[in-house]
C-alpha cells in the first residue's frame, strides 16, 4: 500500500482512489437493488441514488481530469 504514495513510479494514487470510489458506488448500488426488493421507504431510495452518481462522478470524473492534464502537459 506504501508503494502509492511514493512518486514517480507505475502505481498510481489516482487509479487507486477512482478504483475505491467507483467501487463504492457499485456496493451502494447493491443496497439500492436490496431496499427496492424490500420495498424500503423512496426517501433512502433516492439519497442512495443521489450517493451513487455522486461516487460515480467523482470517481470517473477525477480520473478523466487528470488524463486530460497529462495530455495537455505532454503536448507543450
């Protein structure tokens, strides 16, 4: 785990991060399939499914960031 703190090699703290939040979503996601199935109350539904896209943003969306930096950067 030390190995993605340390800069300037193969692993990636980024990849790591998006990984766990995307990862995070999907187990969210599982809860949403389950209250559904129990026919929780919408209101938890709807946060969970707020929570979710959250996670998801967030997680793809600092990944397509920092590639675009990368581009951007190589290319001066």
């Amino acid at each position: 785990m030390n190995k993605f703190f340390i800069e300037g090699n193969e692993y990636s703290m980024m990849r790591l991060l998006s990984f766990l939040t995307v990862l995070s979503a999907i187990i969210v996601s599982g809860f949403i399939i389950v209250f559904i199935f129990l026919k929780a109350n919408l209101e938890y539904i709807s946060e969970l499914i707020l929570l979710t896209g959250t996670l998801l943003g967030f997680g793809f969306g600092g990944k397509v960031l920092q590639k675009f930096r990368e581009v951007k950067n190589n290319n001066k």
